[in-house]
C-alpha cells in the first residue's frame, strides 16, 4: 500500500498507509496521521463518492494543526481498495452496511492508536456512511460534523428510483448506470459542478493522473439503488433522538448533487445540532475557495467549542 504524493499535496507529518483486512477479508487501504505534540482526540475521516486519501492531505494537516490523530480509509470499491468488479471504473457495493463493517474493522484494528475523544468528519456520501454507523450504534463519538451530507441525493427521482431497484432485483445491479468509458475522460474545469476552486481541483487531478487506478467514473443500478435505501431509511427512522452529542452540519448554496432540503429535514429531528449554510458555496466544501473553506473550518472549532473537546 502506498500514498500517491505530488509536488502540490504533500502528506500530513507522520502519516503512515496501512493494509487492513475488512469485512470478509476485503483488502482496505488506512492512512493515520499522528497529532503533533500531546493528542487532544482523534477525527475520523469518511470521504465521499469516488474520493480517495490523498484528496484530504490538507485537511489532515488542518486537523494536526488543531492537535487531533486523523484516520481514513479508502472504501471498498474506489480508491486503492479492493474493488469486486472487473470493470474498475465502476463503483459496487450492495448496501451502506457494508462500509460500515469495513470502518469497524479499521477502528478496531487501530484502537491503541485513536484516543477519544472522537469526532466524526464525513463529506457526502461518507455523510451517510457516517449517519448510518451513529445511528445502529456501531460508534460513538463525543460528536460529528457532515459536510453536505448525502443525505438525498438531486438524481434520486421517482423514475430512477424504481428503476435502480428493478434492475437490482432483476439480477441486472451491477451493470453501471450510464455508459463507462475504458479509460473515463478528464473532467474541465469550467464544467465542474463540486468546487469554485481551480487551484484544488488541479491538484486533485494531479493525484489521479500520477496513479489512474485510484479513479471510478460511475456508480452501478446497485450502488444507486442502495445509495436510495438508506436515505430513505434516514427520513423514516425515529433513532435520529438518540443522537445526543453535539452535531454540526453544513450546507452549499449552490449544491447540485445532494439534496439540501434533505439536511433540513434531518436536522429539525436531532436534539443537539447546528446547521450552518454557505452562501456560494458549491457541494466539495473543504474543496473550496478559502472564502467558502475557511467558513467550514470555523464551524468545525465551534462544533469543538460546543463539545467541550
């Protein structure tokens, strides 16, 4: 297992990328970054769909900055993590459980090395990822931040909804939702809709360029299927009230890939909780210009502040 580093990303101080074994045996690559000095607790990264360790270098050194151990982990199906299907360009799971079984793994595995408190950081589909693990208990952490959750998704209408779930059904889940290419086109710029800023974005493509197998260009009617399921399952589940820790979400005004409507509606049914919005920001927050990232950043110290931590 290695870190892909470029001259634009360095990694945290300290960092070390470990192999661990996941639920039924899956290969998972781990990366931990001490703190710097005596830590005050550790952040546990969840990153979001077709993201990968090295996009958050910068917040892990962020986070070291603030004196917490930071781990994350690839999850299975992307990144430089075991992938089920042949076609590595497309993203497989069966359901949001089985994340869940991987973290654990991890967390268990790296015990002596996280000492609490523990925060959960999740971004996007890792947002739901995260949610999901807090609310069958399987962590608990002294609290959590979500950076645009994916808790609904904007593509999730009735129609692909029925039809994700029929092919599913059918035998048909892993074929992949739209036509993959053999080697998926670079993204422009100009025709991104995660982030406002250029300079980020390059360097995360920088990433993928210096290793192309750490990319995935497109879910399968499975992954989307699930992806449906379990936001489902967070509008109607009542254990939302046992969440009694302190919880941060943010939002982005100019989101287009989550629904933020889903945020309000979860966060109105969490005892203790602040929902910031960014105005102008886009869905990649802590991909984002300063002027947007730095909002982040400060709501996170709150969150701290609020936690006692």
């Amino acid at each position: 297992m290695i870190l892909i580093e470029t001259p634009e990303n360095p990694p945290p101080d300290g960092a070390e990328v470990h192999e661990v074994k996941g639920y039924k045996g899956a290969r998972l690559r781990v990366c931990i970054a001490p703190a710097t000095g005596a830590p005050r607790g550790t952040v546990i990264l969840f990153e979001g769909y077709t993201e990968f360790i090295e996009k958050y270098f910068e917040t892990m050194r962020d986070l070291q900055a603030r004196g917490f151990t930071t781990i994350i982990m690839d999850w299975r199906g992307q990144g430089l993590s075991f992938r089920k299907l042949k076609n590595p360009h497309i993203y497989y799971i069966q359901n949001f459980d089985e994340p869940v079984r991987d973290l654990i793994k991890a967390l268990e595995h790296f015990k002596d090395r996280l000492p609490r408190p523990w925060v959960t950081f999740a971004h996007s589909m890792g947002g739901a990822i995260a949610l999901r693990a807090l609310l069958i208990e399987r962590i608990r952490p002294e609290a959590a931040f979500f950076s645009a959750p994916m808790w609904g998704l904007t593509a999730a209408t009735l129609q692909n909804r029925l039809w994700s779930r029929f092919m599913r059904l059918i035998g048909l889940g892993r074929l992949p939702v739209t036509i993959v290419p053999k080697d998926p086109r670079e993204e422009v710029f100009t025709e991104n809709k995660v982030t406002s800023d250029e300079a980020r974005f390059t360097r995360n493509w920088a990433v993928w360029r210096a290793c192309p197998g750490i990319r995935i260009a497109g879910p399968t009617f499975t992954w989307f299927a699930a992806a449906c399921d379990v936001t489902q399952w967070f509008r109607k589940t009542s254990r939302t009230k046992r969440l009694r820790f302190p919880i941060t979400v943010l939002s982005g005004t100019e989101e287009t890939i989550v629904r933020n409507e889903s945020h309000d509606a979860l966060v109105a049914r969490l005892p203790d909780v602040v929902h910031k919005k960014i105005d102008g920001a886009r869905h990649e927050l802590l991909q984002e210009r300063d002027v947007y990232r730095d909002q982040a950043l400060a709501a996170f110290d709150d969150l701290l502040k609020r936690a006692g931590i």
